[in-house]
C-alpha cells in the first residue's frame, strides 16, 4: 500500500507483568522468550514492533509478602521487581517498555480509566461476600471450591477446586463492576473474533463460563483489607482490585488515556497478548469486558501458552518447585536456553524441564545439525563458498539434477511456511520447519558428497568416438557405491557432450552447485533463526560474510543474494567452536 511505514499502528505485542513476590524462574523466561520471538518476526519482516514487560506489584498477595519479609512494601517491590528486569535484559528480551504497577503514569491511567468506567455507569456500590484467594488474587463462586486437607498439619480448609489454593470468607462493602451486562456483547465478540484465543481450544472453556451466566465483579477492597495499591478516585477508603489495575497496565504503556486519534501511534489495539494458560479468565473475560465498556477495542489476540513441569508438577514459586533461570542462563548461554525454551516449551500440552533434555537438543539440532553443516561448507579448502555464489549470479550453474530440485523447492518454501505458523501464533512449530531445512540440507550434503567429487577428476564413462586417446576414467569407490549418482552425473555428461564442443569440468560444477545450495541453506536459515537466538544467528551470519543490511525476511528465499561468501575476516578454527561449543557441562 501506499499508505506510509511511519504513520502505521505498530506491531504490539506484551509479556505478562509478573507479580513481585518471588523471584523469577523459567517459566517467566519462557513466556519472555514467546513474546520477544513473536516481536522480533515482526521486526525481520522491516515492521515497526513494540514489546511491553513488566511487574505487577499491587494486591493481598504482595502486601503479605512484604509484610512477611519485613519489608516496606514499595522497597519489596524494588528489589523484586529488579530481578524481573535483569531477568529481561539477559534473555536478550527486546523490550520498549517495562511497566510497573507502582509507576506514577501507570496509577494516574488506572484512575482515569475507574473514573471513565464510573462516568459511565459501570461501576457500583454494594456489599461483597464471597471466598476469596489471595493467592490466585480473585474470588472464586461457591461451586468452585472445596473442602481440602493438609496432609502437615491434618487440618481442613477450604480451597480452589482449580488451583487448590486456600480460599477466605470474606464478606464487606466495595465497588462492582456491571460485569453481568457484558454476556452477550462478549458472545459476539468471541463469535466474529473465532481466533481471539489461541490455541482456540481454550476457548471453549471461556464461551461456555460466559454463556452460563456472568456475576458482577468486585474490583476494589476497603483500605483496612488491602492498603498496597492505587485508591479510588474520590474515595480514599477503598483501594482498586489489583487485576483491574494490573490489566491497564497494557494500555499505560501504549499512551492511555489517549487523545482524540491517538491511540494507534502506541500501539494499541495489541497484536498479542501472550500469557500462560492459568489467567485465561481475566484476559478475556474480565479485559475485553473492561474495554468493551469505554468503547476502547479489545486486543486482537491472546496467546496462552501452557506450562512448564519440574517433576511433572507445575513450576510455580508458591510450592517452590522451581529453576532459577539466571543459573540456567549462565551454564547453557542464552541463545541456547531460547532454543531449547521454544523447542519444547508447550503452547497446548505442559512440558517437563531437564537439564538432559537440554543438552540433547544441543547436540543435535545446534551442535551436530547447524554447528555441523556450517563447518562442512564453510572449512573445507577444496572449495569456497564465495566462487560458488559467483558462479550462481553469473548463471554458470547447473539446476534440476535430482537432489537439487528437492532441496531447492525446500528452500524456497521454507519462510512461507515458517511464516505460517508464526502466524498461527506457534513459533515451535516454526522452529521445527527451520531445523528440519538444517537436518535436510546435511542429507542433501551427504547425498551429493561433494568431498568424494573433488578426489575424481572426470567420471564420464568412455563412449566410443569421443574419449579414444587412452585416458582413463578415475572412479573412486564412493562413485560406484551411489550408482544412482552416477547415472546423474552421466547424464549431464551426456547433455554437455551433445550441446557443447568442449568438455565441461562436470565435477567441478557438481561441486558449486552443491556448495551453493548449502551456503543458501545456511543463509535462509541463519536469518529465520535471528529472532530465536539474535547473538549465534549474527555469529553465524557474519561467518558466512553476510552483509548486515541482507538478514532481513525478504532475503530468505533462494537466490536472494548473490554479494555473501566473503566474511569480513576469514573464520578460524575458534569460530566454529564459539558457534557451538562443548557444553560446560559436559567438560
Ligand atoms: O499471573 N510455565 O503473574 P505471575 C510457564 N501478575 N509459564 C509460567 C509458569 C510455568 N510454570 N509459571 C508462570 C501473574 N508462568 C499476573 C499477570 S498480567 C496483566 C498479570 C508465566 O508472575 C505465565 O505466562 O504469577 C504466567 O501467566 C506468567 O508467568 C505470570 O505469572
């Protein structure tokens, strides 16, 4: 279109903001490294893109936290909240904003937001009764808890059903959200927005909760309760549900309360909200609810992706059953545990951490399968990549001999499809797709053995007529083994023999050909891998002497770029080591 780059809405996309009260862990890397994925797809595709993170610091859960360290609650927040930003920059997290809920911006945008809720009649007082979970933050309906047992202590007490965290009676007057005015504009959205939650299985669990009835929502607890958080405008002696007040932190970031016209320039409406499976409700009931009602439009998606197991149980800082992701960070490298993360990590099914698992997929995808093909190509001195791409733009080579073709049309497939599923919102999926196009690319190597060609001068058979001055043909025992290359290569011959007067050096072209294929293999996939591991594509880029301003999405098709081959220093032997080097822990 002709409409300019500069006045589109950016890509927007958000992290969940992490609540303070523990230190982080991989899960939290996890949902991290889906976003920053997601944003940077954007970025190689020449988008403007913009990544909000941050913590969410208000609420029962914190304030008892702080309380229970002896901390001023502010000061608790900084500590923590601090963990959660170093946690962001050393996953490479490519983020604009980080917003905390204790901000000044972001308490004046909740309190215009209540106030604009109030004006418009959505907002009531009444008195609250219910069972509460300080822990989920929310109360939960009679039919959703249960009575449990301590198997410590051998007492009772009453718990989620869905989470099976203690539930408190709690009955005194506060603020209602008209949340049940909502049901059928919520139907509807879910109706023409088919894929506003994805995996859209997940659905089904939103539309049938909404469609059996919705109660009013209580959003804010008098300040004896709950003093830790952002009171209510004109009336100090209640202070705001923290789930209202940490879902605006979206929009806080994105420039609310807009002017008139304006709230495209931050972004908003979101692309994706990427969120973990366990807050579902409030992000597409209680938010769409929240912003349907100030006619402000909904996010366009909400990723929910499932969850990481230690052990099989989930990984959650209330039962300790965790992995600090600093020390994860520090023995695998980043790019390594972003390989691994969106490798694994389950967007419909949890999946179980292991330091093993890591280091399998290590060998083989990075170590034995990129590591591994970059070295053949890129090491040998029988050949260099750089000839055979001159040789590509010059069209001196040879196309549709019979690996070729297949690995071509791969090729020219590859970031189509991986654009696909990005779309889908499923960046494992699209990683798989890539390291497939690695595993593929070393059978085709290993197919056209171009290390065996280079030994053989000439295999063209002697016919008679043509080759009668006593020359023998030097067939080395690999050439007869793969007779199917044979007859390959002795139809070419054929070809050359009857369009050209003069003899061909037909190995010699077999060899390019094949090096060329690999180097663009080598190429595509290196610029698809950027937005998954930034530090190792770049590593991996510039060895192959690709130019900076050619690692973007329209360079990764086949026969996009003929200018690379050339590494602005020639890459030693430590290069392909610090590429992917042995595991220290397997030192
Ligand atoms: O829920 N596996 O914060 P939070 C995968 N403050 N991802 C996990 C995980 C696991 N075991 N555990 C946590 C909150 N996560 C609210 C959010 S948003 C307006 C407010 C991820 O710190 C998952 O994405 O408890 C989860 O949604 C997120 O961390 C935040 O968890």
């Amino acid at each position: 279109s002709s409409f300019p780059r500069a006045l589109e809405k950016p890509y927007y996309t958000t992290s969940p903001i992490f609540y303070v009260n523990a230190a982080p862990h991989v899960g939290h890397l996890y949902t991290m490294v889906l976003t920053d994925i997601l944003k940077r797809w954007q970025v190689l595709q020449g988008k403007q893109a913009i990544l909000c993170t941050g913590t969410d610091e208000h609420g029962m859960k914190i304030q008892q936290a702080a309380a229970k360290a002896n901390i001023p609650p502010k000061e608790f927040c900084d500590l923590t909240s601090q963990r959660f930003l170093d946690l962001a920059e050393r996953a490479g997290l490519s983020y604009d904003h980080f917003v905390r809920t204790s901000d000044e911006d972001h308490k004046e945008a909740v309190q215009y937001f209540w106030y604009m809720l109030k004006t418009r009649g959505y907002i009531y007082e009444s008195k609250h009764q219910g069972w509460y979970c300080v822990s989920d933050e929310t109360y939960y309906p009679e039919t959703m808890i249960e009575k449990r047992l301590d198997p410590q202590t051998g007492k009772t007490f009453m718990a989620s059903q869905e989470t099976g965290k203690e539930v408190e009676w709690s009955s005194e007057s506060n603020y209602h959200f008209r949340l049940s005015a909502f049901k059928d504009r919520l139907l509807e959205f879910y109706k023409e927005n088919p894929e506003f939650l994805v995996p859209t299985t997940r659905m089904n669990d939103v539309v049938q909760s909404v469609s059996a009835g919705l109660e009013d929502l209580s959003i804010s607890r008098p300040v004896e309760r709950l003093s830790w958080g952002i009171r209510v405008p004109d009336d100090p002696s209640q202070t705001i549900y923290v789930w209202l007040d940490a879902l605006v932190s979206y929009i806080t970031k994105a420039g609310y309360p807009w002017a008139p016209g304006k709230q495209s320039a931050g972004g908003w409406p979101a692309d994706v909200h990427v969120i973990g499976k366990d807050i579902v409700r409030f992000h597409c009931i209680y938010w769409p609810a929240f912003l349907l009602a100030l006619d402000i439009p909904p996010p366009k998606q909400i990723l929910a992706h499932a969850h990481w197991t230690l052990g099989n149980q989930k990984m959650a800082k209330s039962t300790g059953n965790v992995v600090n992701p600093l020390f994860a960070i520090d023995r695998f490298g980043i790019d390594v545990m972003r390989y691994y993360l969106a490798h694994d990590g389950g967007i419909k099914n949890d999946s179980d951490y292991g330091n093993n698992l890591i280091v399998e997929r290590y060998k083989k995808g990075l170590q034995g399968g990129l590591g591994n093909l970059v070295s053949r190509i890129t090491r040998p001195k029988i050949w260099s990549v750089r000839k055979s791409v001159e040789a590509a733009r010059d069209g001196t080579l040879r196309r549709g001999a019979k690996y070729t073709k297949q690995h071509a049309a791969m090729l020219s497939d590859l970031a189509r499809l991986a654009n696909g599923k990005m779309e889908q919102l499923d960046p494992g999926a699209a990683l798989q797709l890539i390291m497939d196009a690695v595993y593929d690319t070393n059978k085709y190597l290993q197919n056209c053995a171009p290390w065996a060609l280079a030994k053989t001068q000439d295999i063209r058979p002697r016919r008679s007529g043509v080759e009668d001055g006593g020359e023998t043909v030097r067939r080395s025992p690999w050439l007869v083994a793969r007779s199917e290359e044979v007859k390959e290569a002795n139809q070419i011959a054929d070809d050359i023999v009857e369009k050209h007067a003069e003899p061909h050096d037909l190995n010699q072209d077999r060899i390019e050909r094949t090096v060329f294929h690999c180097a663009e293999a080598i190429r595509i996939v290196g610029i698809l891998l950027q937005p998954y591991m930034p530090t190792k594509a770049a590593q991996l880029l510039d060895m192959m002497g690709v130019d900076e301003s050619r690692r973007t999405f329209d360079y990764a098709r086949l026969d996009a770029d003929y200018t690379y081959g050339m590494p602005k220093s020639a890459p030693g032997r430590h290069d392909y080591d610090s590429l992917f080097p042995p595991l220290s822990v397997e030192k």
